[in-house]
C-alpha cells in the first residue's frame, strides 16, 4: 500500500543500523516508520541532496518539509522504499489515488 506524507524528521544511529523517518500524514497523524539506516540515508541523499553531514550524522533541514509516497516492506515492518512527490510518475500517482478511493 502506497502512503503519502511529509517527512518530519529522521533518527537513528549508524552503529545500530535502525533508524525511524517521521512522517506527518495528510490527516495530522505522524508515524514513526522503522528503516534501514545506511540505505535510507543514502535514498534521502539521492532524492534531496546535502543529507549527509559529517560525523555520520544527518542535515534535518534538507529533508524536513519534503513530501513524498512511501511503502512498507513486503512484510510491512520497514520502509521499503519512497519516492519524492514532485518525482512521482503518473501510474504512482494513479495507484495512490485508486487507494484512497477504495480506503
């Protein structure tokens, strides 16, 4: 299932390896979604730029703010994956219009 939200911040620590991105939902709910550090840093790096700070550490204000869809594993425990709003394509868009619909 495709969500779609704001992202509000990001912690964890590279030593354990988890990591959580807060996300507010277009209702006001936020959600503490459980991620894979590494790889989600380097996701945000990728989407939005200037993420990655020295010391192992995160720059908040490059991503806080940004919209995005987003994904659970297939499992639905970890993030599986996001794409940023203003990339989204239109089958994505169409997908995650069709859920909210049918929700």
């Amino acid at each position: 299932m495709v969500k779609k939200g704001v992202i509000r911040g990001f912690s964890g620590s590279w030593h354990s390896g988890i990591a959580s991105l807060t996300v507010e939902h277009e209702d006001g709910t936020v959600v503490d979604i459980p991620c894979d550090n590494a790889y989600t840093v380097r996701a945000l790096d990728a989407a939005f730029g200037d993420v990655i700070t020295a010391g192992h550490s995160v720059n908040q204000e490059s991503i806080v703010g940004e919209e995005i869809y987003y994904s659970y594993d297939e499992m639905g425990l970890l993030l599986g994956g996001f794409t940023p709003a203003s990339e989204a394509s239109p089958e994505l868009l169409e997908h995650y219009e069709n859920l909210e619909v049918t929700a």
